[in-house]
C-alpha cells in the first residue's frame, strides 16, 4: 500500500516536467464527426454576397489549420483524457476592414457519442450541444445539407450587422449568415489554396 502511495505520489510531482500516461485515456474523433473540419483548409477564402446589396461582398480566409493526436501524456490532477483536437482559424474583410485573427471553429473530442465544435463568426460564438439540421440550395453549389445554427453567444462588436443565425454545410462549411434586420449573406466562391475552383 505504502509503494502505491508514493509511487502516486511521484508521478504528481514529475508529470510538470515530463508528463505522466498513467490512467491517460486517448480519445479519437470517429469517422461521422470529421467533416466539421475537414470543409476547410489553411489558404482558403470563402467570398460571400448580400442579398440586399448584391454589390457587396465579405471574404473569410482561413489562416491556418492545426490538428493535435493525442499522445497519452495527461495531468491526472486536470484530466484524465488525452484528446484528438483541431483548430481552424481565421479573418474576415467586412466594409473593407480587415479583421483581427481568431479562430472559426475549436474541435475537441470528448466521451459523447459526437463531439460537436465551438464555432465563431463575427462577433457570435456557439458553444451549445444542439444543432437543427436543414438543407438550402446555394446557385452555383445546389442542394448543401447541414445545420441551422441560432443559439448564439453575442459580443456586439460589428453594430451593422447583427447575426440571428447561420447555416453550416457539411460539404462546404459555413455557406449562410441570416442578419436581424433581414439581410442574408449567401457563399458564392470558393478559392482553394491548391486548387482555385470559382463555382459561380
């Protein structure tokens, strides 16, 4: 008994400097959970158009794209789960202002069944464990199935617009943002990093 007690004991006082993989358990995404991050990749743009004001156009880029595997390595004292992780992050160009960076979507697999991102457009994050599917037909990308995402955190950063919701397509990603005072943005191009492909 006393052996367990230090040997404990010792793997607390050293997983600091180099870790400890004892009761670490390696969480990996499954198959059905990937493509919330697989729609994007570091030098995309995605250009949308207002339906309102049709002459104007916002553009996101995505500035770089991290993947983490888990290693086995984990403060049993924090957690006891070494998780696969990814991290999309991005600016976007709105009244020909360029944002600051920050990331689009944090992907962090847990012990559910489906891990479900944190997400941010704008100024709004979602955080929540719910989603509505839906499905829209984009000109130029035909029918995209997806989630209609509108239990928003709001940070009122952007006073002109104002997002109530945004749709999420599983092919392309974010492909709809639905403001409150009735203005739609709607993807119409996407640029590839590798491969320019302008679908419009």
């Amino acid at each position: 008994m006393l052996r367990n007690y230090l040997l404990f004991f010792s793997c607390v006082i050293i997983l600091s400097f180099v870790g400890c993989s004892f009761g670490c358990e390696k969480l990996y995404f499954q198959e059905n959970e990937i493509y919330w991050t697989a729609t994007y990749e570091k030098g995309d743009m995605a250009i949308f158009q207002y339906k309102l004001d049709s002459l104007k156009r916002d553009t996101i880029f995505i500035l770089d794209k991290t993947h983490s595997l888990p290693t086995g390595k984990c403060n049993p004292a924090v957690s006891t789960v070494d998780p696969e992780a990814y991290t999309v992050d991005f600016k976007y160009s709105h009244n020909k202002t360029m944002s600051d960076s920050n990331y689009l979507l944090q992907h962090v697999k847990d012990k559910q069944q489906t891990t479900i991102p944190v997400i941010r457009i704008y100024d709004v994050e979602f955080n929540q464990s719910t989603l509505k599917d839906t499905s829209i037909v984009l000109q130029g990308f035909g029918k995209q199935e997806g989630y209609l995402i509108d239990n928003l955190e709001k940070f009122n950063n952007i006073p002109d617009l104002k997002i109530k919701n945004f749709v999420w397509s599983k092919k392309l990603g974010l492909v709809q943002i639905n403001t409150e005072n009735g203005e739609q943005l709607n993807l119409i191009k996407m640029i590839r990093a590798q491969q320019k492909i302008d679908i419009k």
